[in-house]
C-alpha cells in the first residue's frame, strides 16, 4: 500500500511557486545596468565558456561560499550571470518608478536579450534556454546575509522556469522566480551598484570578473584599489593554475579594455599586484550585438560551438601609464578582500600608513615609478546612503 502511495505522490504535479506569488512583468525601456555586491566580489560563477563540474570552495574569515554544478548542464558562468543583472536592473527601475516588485518575473526574451546587448535571432534565444537552465540547476551554499541562529543558506539562481507558447510552438513569453536570498538583496540598494553598459560587450570570463571586482572595490575612490595577484586569484574561483591567471590579467591589462577603470601592474619586493584606477566611463549605449549567453555544455542543439576567449585571442600589447602616486590601499571595508601584503602593512603601521620604499611597476619590461603618501579617506561603500551626490542616490 505504501508503495502504491508513494508512486501516486512522485506522478502528482509539483505545486509551482509562482502560485503564491504575484507577477512581476517586465517594463519597457533602457534600464541602468545594476549589479549585486556579493556577486561581484565572490566566486559564485565559472569563469570558463567550458562545461565545469568541479565545485568552487572559497572561504575567507567568517564567509564562505559554496557553488556546485550538475553534469547535465554544468556551472552557471559568469555570462550566465547577465540574467541576474538584467532582473536587478528591472527590479531597480521599477521601485525608483514606485511599482510593486516581485520575485516571480514575467517577460519576453526580446526584452531580456536586448536588455543584455544581445542580438535577437533564434540562436540566442536557444542560448538563453540553456543559461536559464545552468542557472536553475546549479546549487549555492553560503554564509553571506545569513538569518539570525542560521549558518549557511542553500539555494539556485532561479528556483523554476516556464517558457509560453502557441499552439503552433511560437513563444510569446518567459516566466522565473527569484531566490529570496538575491531578491532581498536587490531590494536594500546599499547592496546594489549600478555598472557601466559597456561591461556587456567584454568577451573574456577573466576580463569581466576584473570588472566587477574594479567597480565593487575600487569604485570611483581617487586612488584605485590593489590586490596581490595571488588574492585575486583565490578571489575568482578560476581552474587556472596561478600562473596562467597571472598572465591572463597582464594580458587584460595590456589591452586596457575595462570601461571606466586602468590597470596598473605594480611590484612590492618579489609580489605582484595590481591596482584598479578609476578614468572616464564609457558612454556607449548598449544597443551592439555581442558575444552570447555563454556555451557550457547545457543539452541544447545549438549550444555546442566554443568561442575563443579575449585572454586567448589576444598577445600582449605595450601598454605606458602616465606616472602618478600609488598610494596606500583602502583597508577599512571588506577585510577578508584585501591582499595579505597590504593587510600586514596596515596592522604595522596603521590603516593609513605610507609604503617606506618606492613601489617599481613594469609593463611589458618598460618601469613606471610610483611615489608614496597618505591613503585617500573618501569610500563609495560608506556613501551608498548620501544624496548629496546624484551619482550616489541613483540606484
């Protein structure tokens, strides 16, 4: 008798979530690209346009972050992850609008590709399938935002979703629902940022990463931001061995492609570091077609061709910076983030402390002095409240 029991339960249909929710639809027009924080600092993404399985273990003092990836689909990437700053994006727009909000999102994928910077023929739609399902599929495990008593919170990037269509199989529309844990997030703009457009048509996983990390910690601070190479790469999540990471980010910084930032590669005795200098932003719509969703491996037909990443499809070029002071790196927020160099600089000398000796800099063999002093106060992480400054209050 169980057994029958047992059989008639797996054959009854899952009650959806989306029941007991109201919908969020979609609104027309340009929305400014928002990131979220957590994601823009920490390795919840694969790196790689190929399928990876391996999970990403990261843990730094009391955080941890957790990301597993099933084989059918793979690791959700960090193209994948366009999705995520698309619905930030509308959830933004809407409550600076003064419209209810909602977890459960209804759209089109013409609003959503072109939300992206992606083109809106067939293959991207295919495209869009299998991100939704690498994103749905892979599981995060984490301490960030954790509820009081509460350890680690488990959870997918989007917990179901549903394409509509006609009779005739032609899809009108796209239906997802929102973990809490993100959409919560989203909701409290102290954990929002808003990124640059150009950020879509970067085509590298490295490249892109480095964005992210430049816009969270440097911001718009005068001085920049710097971590040691190695930090970065715990920081990602990435395969790579170290080595080929740190050619990697020469090879980014060679090319100079971030918008709104400038890498500069620094040395302090045998370590390597780079730092992310705030410049002009770009100003370019994002209305070019670019690079797709990303192919990882997900079971859909027109999902198996692999690009060449930028970090590949590129060699070095030479790059001069202008010479300018490098000052001390801003150690008051994020501790777990900061390189260990820099860390023990502070804990000997004071959050503000000056390096003693002259930091060398070098690209691609040619030097770049830098001169030392005192460490620039002003954090975009405590002003996320001020509405003195526009910038600031539009989130």
């Amino acid at each position: 008798m169980s057994d029958h029991l047992e059989q008639q339960r797996r054959r009854a249909p899952r009650l959806s979530e989306r029941n007991n929710l109201d919908p969020f639809v979609a609104i027309g027009g340009d929305a400014s690209p928002r990131d979220q924080r957590d994601l823009m600092e920490r390795p919840f993404f694969s790196l790689s346009k190929s399928p990876r399985t391996k999970p990403i273990l990261y843990k730094a003092n009391d955080i941890e972050v957790q990301v597993f990836g099933m084989p059918e689909h793979g690791m959700a990437t960090i193209w994948d992850a366009d999705v995520l700053i698309w619905a930030a994006s509308q959830i933004v727009r809407a409550e600076n609008l003064g419209l209810a909000t909602s977890r459960f999102f209804r759209f089109t994928p013409y609003q959503l590709l072109r939300g992206v910077g992606r083109p809106t023929g067939n293959q991207q739609y295919l495209l869009l399938k299998a991100a939704l399902a690498r994103l749905q599929s892979t599981v995060i495990a984490t301490t960030i935002r954790n509820g009081e008593h509460w350890r680690r919170r488990q959870f997918s990037w989007i917990n179901e979703w549903e394409e509509m269509s006609t009779r005739a199989g032609r899809v009108e529309g796209m239906e997802f629902v929102l973990p809490e844990w993100f959409y919560s997030s989203v909701i409290d703009r102290s954990l929002v940022l808003t990124i640059d457009p150009a950020y879509f048509r970067l085509t590298g996983g490295v490249e892109r990463w480095l964005y992210r990390v430049a816009r969270k910690h440097a911001g718009r601070q005068r001085h920049g931001w710097v971590f040691e190479f190695a930090h970065l790469h715990a920081k990602s999540g990435s395969l790579a061995r170290v080595s080929d990471f740190a050619l990697d980010i020469r090879r980014v910084a060679a090319r100079q492609r971030l918008p709104g930032y400038r890498l500069l590669i620094e040395r302090k005795g045998r370590t390597e570091l780079l730092r992310f200098l705030p410049s002009d932003p770009s100003t370019v719509p994002v209305n070019n077609p670019v690079n797709g969703l990303g192919r990882s491996g997900a079971r859909v037909s027109a999902d198996q061709a692999q690009t060449v990443s930028a970090e590949q499809a590129h060699l070095p070029q030479l790059n001069r910076l202008p010479e300018r002071p490098s000052r001390t790196a801003n150690l008051e927020s994020n501790t777990e983030s900061n390189s260990s160099v820099l860390a023990c600089a502070r804990e000997g000398r004071g959050a503000g402390a000056e390096f003693r000796e002259p930091v060398r800099s070098t690209v691609d063999s040619h030097p770049i002095s830098t001169a030392t002093s005192a460490e620039e106060p002003a954090q975009e992480s405590r002003d996320v409240n001020r509405r003195s400054k526009p910038e600031r209050s539009k989130r």
